[in-house]
C-alpha cells in the first residue's frame, strides 16, 4: 500500500509534463453511464477534451449537484491556506477551536486527522449537515485516528476552523469566499449552486452544483499538481499530502477517494467489495476521485493525463423505489467497470 502512495505522488510530482495515454472508449463508457441514469461523460487528456456525451436531461450548460463531491474542495482550500500562512494541516483543531482544549478527547486531533475523518468524532448523517456551531459541539467517540468515519460534520467543523482563521486574519469570514477568491475564480470556475444553512454557514460537505467542463476544470487543477496559468496556488507539500491514505482507511486521502486496498471503505463506510478494490488498483493504481450520492464523479488518473467526469440524474428515494417494484430499476454503478469502459479493459 505505501507502494502505491508513494507512486501516486510521484506522479504528482511528475504532473507538468504530458502523460502518454491510449485513446477513450468513449461510446462505451458513455453507454455504460446512460444505462445508469447518467447525464454527462466528460474526458480529457491532456487538457483535451476527447469526450463529450449528455442525456437524460443534461447538456453544457446544465449544473448537477456534486453531492459529496463538494468534500474535496475543502482539501484545495486546506492546501491554499496553508500556503497563505493560516494553517498546517499537522497543527491540532483546538489551537482555533479553542474551546476543544479543555477536553482530553479532542484536544490532540490534527486538522489532517479531520479532513481524513479519521477524528474520532462520528461523520453523522448523510445528506444533514449540522451549522459550524453545532459541529463544532460534536463528542469525540473514538481516538484520534483509530476509526473512518464518513459524513458532514468533520467538514463543517473545519468550516469554523476557516471562519475563525479568516477573521482573525482580516480576510473576511466566509470559507466560501476564501475559496472562491482562491481557486475557484482563478479556474474560472462559477458555481450555479452552492447551499448554504438556516444560520447562513456554507454547506462544505455536499453543497456544490457545476457544469461538467466546470468540475472537469478542477480535475485539471488537480492533475496539473495545484499549479494553473503557470502559477502554483497552493502549498505544494500540503498538496501531494492530500493523496495519502490514513491506516484507518488507506482508499481515502485528505477529501479525496484513492484505489485504496482490499481493506478500504467505500462510500456507504461499509467494507468494499475486494474485487471492485482489486479492480482499481490493476486499472488505476493512482486514481484519485471525488465521489458523490448518485454516483457523482471525478476521476483524475494522473499516469494517463485523464481527466473524467460523469454526473447523472439524482432520483428521490421515491423514485428509486417506484423503479424496483416496477422491475425498472437502473444496475448498480461499478468505479471499476465504467473506467474498464472508458479505458477499453
């Protein structure tokens, strides 16, 4: 496993030059994601878009939800403040989260331990993130990087991490701001959506809705090593540590999914099938991903200069039922089979 991570950031390292790549299957992958209600394919290499698919109602100028793939942005920004002089992702949360220090359980947890959610503090429930005040009131249940835990609170405590930094910087007090002003504007990249809370507080952990040239622009940030326009954006070593999987969990980094192992978690925090896990790994040992509910996604695979987006139709729970007992419903989606698609496996 150290193996692989540390191939991921030599590849990384290496990201400035052009990566070889074969051509894309793009009609079968497309096929494959229109089969599962997707809405857009999109593929780069290189920079180059070599795919370009909607249906089921999308089209380029048409935003999705990126569901949880909203988390990974709260890594870039992580990367972008550290570069800034506001934090090191090795200092503890209580150092700004001051009121944590009296409390043995959660005085030594890292900002690295909460962005890998690896805190000890549970990830809550899915699709409910809690205001920043009330994230940050959360109990620690475990030690300090002993178990994974998915969900929106470690995202939205890290959301006061950056309104406290920010404001006793005098850079405002929206982490939201902050990141537009940092990355997203330089990317060019406009949000249609991103949610907020009843108290106002940015919805860090599943906010998001962009086109797919928008989210695919981010992967090329990402891909690229955090450089854009020949500039670096954020801090380089605080970059490449986001591509390191936790004990707890070697298949998640800081904010992004990795090929991880047979022992990873997969999005649900249930043990992911070995055979999808051993998959990736023969296909895409340094994939990095952000993932989302209705199989959302970005895939960056540095080796080959990739770049890929697909987004697709979020159905309601109703809708999703109503298509089972009809015996209409989608098949399940694969990581590992789509990529095996695109990628003529």
């Amino acid at each position: 496993m150290r193996q692989v991570q540390a191939a991921i950031l030599a590849v990384f390292v290496a990201a400035a030059g052009p990566a070889v790549a074969a051509t894309p299957d793009c009609v079968a992958a497309n096929a494959y994601s229109v089969a599962r209600n997707g809405a857009s394919v999109l593929v780069l290499v290189n920079g180059t878009p070599l795919c370009r698919d909607y249906a089921n109602g999308g089209g380029p100028n048409i935003a999705w939800g990126l569901a949880s793939g909203t988390k990974s942005f709260s890594g870039i920004m992580a990367a972008a403040a550290a570069q800034d002089g506001l934090l090191s992702l090795d200092e503890p949360v209580a150092k700004t989260i001051t009121e944590w220090q009296a409390d043995p359980a959660r005085a030594g947890i890292t900002l690295r331990q909460l962005l890998s959610l690896t805190s000890g503090i549970t990830g809550g429930r899915v699709g409910r993130p809690p205001s920043y005040a009330e994230a940050v009131a959360i109990p620690a249940e475990a030690a300090p990087g002993s178990r994974f835990s998915y969900g929106p609170n470690p995202f939205q405590i890290f959301g006061e991490v950056m309104r406290r930094k920010l404001v006793a910087a005098g850079k405002g007090s929206d982490p939201l701001a902050y990141l537009d002003a940092r990355i997203l504007t330089p990317l060019g990249i406009k949000p249609q959506r991103w949610g907020r809370g009843p108290t106002g507080d940015a919805m860090l952990a599943a906010g998001a809705a962009l086109t797919a040239d928008d989210w695919a622009r981010f992967g090329e940030f990402v891909r690229a090593g955090g450089r854009w326009g020949g500039k670096q954006l954020v801090d380089p070593a605080t970059f490449k540590s986001l591509f390191v999987g936790s004990k707890a969990n070697p298949a998640y980094g800081v904010t992004f999914w990795l090929a991880g192992g047979p022992d990873g978690i997969d999005l649900a925090g249930r043990t992911r099938d070995p055979g999808e896990s051993a998959a990736l790994q023969k296909l895409a040992p340094d994939l990095v991903m952000a993932a989302g509910a209705g199989d959302q996604r970005l895939y960056v695979l540095p080796s080959r200069g990739m770049v890929v987006v697909r987004q697709a139709v979020q159905l309601t729970r109703f809708d999703r039922q109503a298509l089972r007992q009809s015996g209409n419903a989608p098949p399940r989606w694969s990581d590992a089979e789509f990529l095996a698609a695109l990628l003529g496996k």
